[in-house]
C-alpha cells in the first residue's frame, strides 16, 4: 500500500471509529508507531480535525466536524451535484444554507476550468423556479435537527386563526412551492398534523420522546406515500379545457386529472376529509370552468361558502 492510499484508507478508519490509539492504527496498517505519528501529523495540517490526550486513558479523537476523505468524480457526475443544488438555490432557508454555498465554492475551485465553464453555462440556462413566498423559516434547523434526533418539542404556533401552544413529535420536514412543512404528531389532537415552518414562532423545549408510544411513521416518505392514497371520499369534477390547464400545475389535482382528446377532462379521485376546505377554496375561482359532481359534501360547503361571499358583497 502506497503512502498516499494509506492516508486515504486511514482518513475511512478514523472517521469510523472517532476514538483511537496510535497503537491501534499501527497494528491496524502494519506499520510503526512513527509512521503512523507522522501519517496523523499530515493529516492535521491538511486540516483533519483531530485532538490528542496525554495519559493512560488519552489517544485521539475526532472533533465533531469531521473532513470526509477524498472522493473522485466523473465531470458528469461533478455537474449532476451542482445540478441537484441548483433545485434548492431559490429556497429562502434551508437546513444546511451556509454549509451549501460553502461546499459549491471548495467544489467549483477543485475542477478543470473547462468544466467550470460548462457547469456555468448550465447554470445560466437551467434554473429550478419557486416563488418568493417572503416567509422567514429561523427555526428550520432547529426543527430539522429535532426530527432527526426523534424528540419531542413544545412550539409556540400561529395558525391561520389563533397562536397555540402545542407539544409535537415532527416526523420529518418537505418542501413545497416555496414552503417548509413539518408532520407530526400532535399529542393535543392525537393525531398527525401538517404545521409550516414559517409559523413556529419559538421552540419552548425539546425533549427525548420514548419510543413506540406514539402512532407515528418511521419515515418522511412512508407519511407521504400514506397521503398520496386517500380514501375519504371521491371526488369528480368536470373540468372545461381552462380548468383543466389550470390543475395541472396543481400537484395534488393532477394525480386524478384525465385529460380529454377533444378538450376539458375529469378529476377522478380519492382525496382526505381534511382535504375538503381546500378544494372548495382551490375550485371555488373557476367559476363554470369547474363543476363538482361528488361529493356532496364539497358541493355543500361550496354552496356555503358561496352564500357567505355573496352576504358579504350584497348586503
């Protein structure tokens, strides 16, 4: 094994195991204490994090910001990365905000200028587009790193009518047009709710939650796959071909729109109770380019809401 594919293989071993003894690596390498002294040094002042201690129960350890070793990539592959970060540059927080321009400035330096140029011009052709939302998320990583860890935290809320406190066990976080949403377990509801980051207003505390007590999914992506097969009721709705361009670009709609050969189409769905108010809000400005045939329920509350608008203008 060469010098070089040492520091490598050593650089895998450390991070792994975090706590160390050059006694340790050198039995681990075949090689003398002092190699592996000198190979640590090199490592130190290529900027590996590592701290030593004195005395029968000193060693090495890793700080916590632990350097990855080197990984090499094709320049298909280096643009496929700046590619997939391009997807969240007009995100207004994200998780990891300054750690991403930090990693695309270390990244861009290390490649060919050719390939700068082409990842570049790429940029200046492609872009992700989301809208403004002009909505603060400060406490996006917080909330970030509590689904991690698994705790529960009591927030301070403010929903679209009130300001609550409530004790919630987030499941995970996904972004949507532009907005940060957190599902999680509102132990005040004792059921699954979707809060958006913007209106948690202040984290009051975090804590441990025990395991299995409540009925929460393990993952962000089997909540999301639980949502995408609704069963509350049916929807149907006869669309003119203006409406049905318009739910096209509406990501819940457009899994059940059927598009017509001669013009117009059909939602043909299964959609949530919870769903209902929000459809009637969504349809409600069509006008006569959507008609809902089912469910009664969403016909109703539509009239409603119909009513409601009409007293307030025609009074």
């Amino acid at each position: 094994m060469s010098k070089a594919e040492r520091l490598i293989e050593m650089m895998i071993t450390i991070n792994a195991k975090k706590d160390f003894t050059v006694g340790e690596l050198a039995n681990e390498f075949s090689v003398s204490k002092r190699t592996v002294l000198r190979d640590l040094q090199e490592l130190e002042q290529a900027g590996f994090p590592l701290y030593s201690e004195v005395g029968a129960a000193g060693g090495y350890h890793i700080l916590k910001e632990r350097i990855l070793p080197p990984v090499a990539f094709s320049e298909n592959e280096a643009k496929a990365v700046f590619f997939a970060c391009q997807a969240l540059q007009y995100y207004r927080d994200l998780p990891f905000g300054q750690e991403t321009i930090s990693v695309l400035k270390k990244f861009l330096n290390c490649l060919p200028l050719d390939v700068q140029n082409s990842i570049t011009q790429m940029q200046n052709k492609v872009v992700f587009w989301i809208p403004d939302r002009h909505c603060d998320s400060p406490l996006l990583k917080e909330m970030f790193q509590i689904a991690i860890n698994r705790h529960a935290a009591t927030i301070r809320y403010s929903s679209t009518c009130s300001e609550s406190t409530r004790t919630v066990i987030p499941i995970g976080l996904y972004a949507m047009n532009g907005l940060w949403y957190c599902p999680a377990y509102c132990t005040a509801a004792n059921q699954v709710r979707v809060f958006r980051v913007d209106r948690i207003k202040e984290i009051i505390e975090e804590k441990p939650c025990p395991k299995g007590k409540y009925p929460i999914p393990a993952s962000i992506q089997e909540y999301l796959e639980k949502t995408e097969a609704p069963n509350d009721h049916h929807l149907k709705v006869r669309l003119t071909d203006i409406g049905a361009k318009r739910c096209e670009s509406e990501c819940l709609l457009a899994r059940g729109l059927k598009r017509f050969p001669m013009g117009g189409g059909m939602i043909d769905m299964e959609i949530d109770h919870a769903a209902l108010e929000w459809a009637a809000d969504y349809l409600l400005p069509f006008g006569n380019n959507a008609t809902v045939l089912e469910p009664v329920e969403l016909i109703e509350l539509m009239r409603q809401k119909i009513y409601e608008l009409h007293q307030h203008y025609c009074k």
